[in-house]
C-alpha cells in the first residue's frame, strides 16, 4: 500500500465461525474474527486497490489429517454419503479456489467468505449428522496429541 500498488491477501476461515460446534468454542470464535477482519479490511483497503477475501474449506483428506479430526468417518466413501455433494472435496478445488481468489478474474471481489464444502455447511444438520456426543464425552474420547 506504501507503494501504491494492489495486491490480494487470501486468509482461511472456517464455517463453523457461523454456526459454533462442540469442542471448537476456541476454534470457531477465532474464525469468526478472521471473517470480521476480513470484511473490515475489505471494506477499509478497496479504496487502495488491496482485496481482503477468506476461503472457507470443507473437508478435504490428505495425509496431514489428524486422528482425532475424522473421528469415525473411517473412509471416503462413508463421509461422501454424509455430503450434499455425494463425495469429498479434492485438494485441487481447493487450490483452483484460492488462486481465482487471488486472480485478475475476481478483482471486484473483497471482503468475501468463498465456502468451498460441496453444500455441506447449509444441510440440514439433524437428518444426516452422527449422533450428538456431549462435549465433556468427546474431550475424553479423543487422544491427547
């Protein structure tokens, strides 16, 4: 901005920063600041030609995956059945999203939350979730890492 140049920061959010969840009261209000900032800067940083935006992945697997993160979503297939769009997403749409993100193709874009879940954040949560686990139950089901 000193430069007067433009540019495009991306940050990484989280739906649960709508919605909350249990055992992510950390988590989740640490996403919802990410999206506030993110429309703040949106806001305050246009006018210098800097676009704020935040992608909102779903579950992508990979190898990093943490243990107690799939919980007893064991496989693939199982969590696609769970999605709205019948399967999970590639880490290369994830990819795809960030860089249109941070392209010339998206540059009236600012200040946006881009949620790349295959729909999975708007089902309806109760027809189709695992059975309800009390947090106090969870936190000492899960393994300390």
């Amino acid at each position: 901005m000193a430069a007067g140049g433009s540019g495009a920061i991306l940050n990484i959010g989280a739906t649960f920063a709508w919605t909350g969840g249990p055992g992510s009261a950390h988590s989740a209000a640490a996403k919802a600041a990410v999206t506030n900032l993110t429309q703040t800067l949106g806001v305050e940083w246009a006018i210098d030609g800097v676009r704020i935006n935040t992608l909102a992945p779903g579950y992508f697997p990979h190898d990093d995956t943490a243990a107690h993160m799939k919980g007893d979503w064991s496989g693939e297939e199982k969590r696609s059945k769970q999605m709205p769009a019948g399967r999970v997403g590639r880490l290369q749409e994830l990819a795809w999203s960030a860089v249109f993100l941070c392209s010339p193709y998206a540059s009236y874009i600012t200040g946006h939350t881009l949620v790349v879940d295959g729909a999975n954040w708007l089902r309806h949560r109760a027809s189709s979730a695992p059975d309800f686990v009390p947090v106090r139950e969870w936190a000492r089901q899960r393994p300390q890492d």
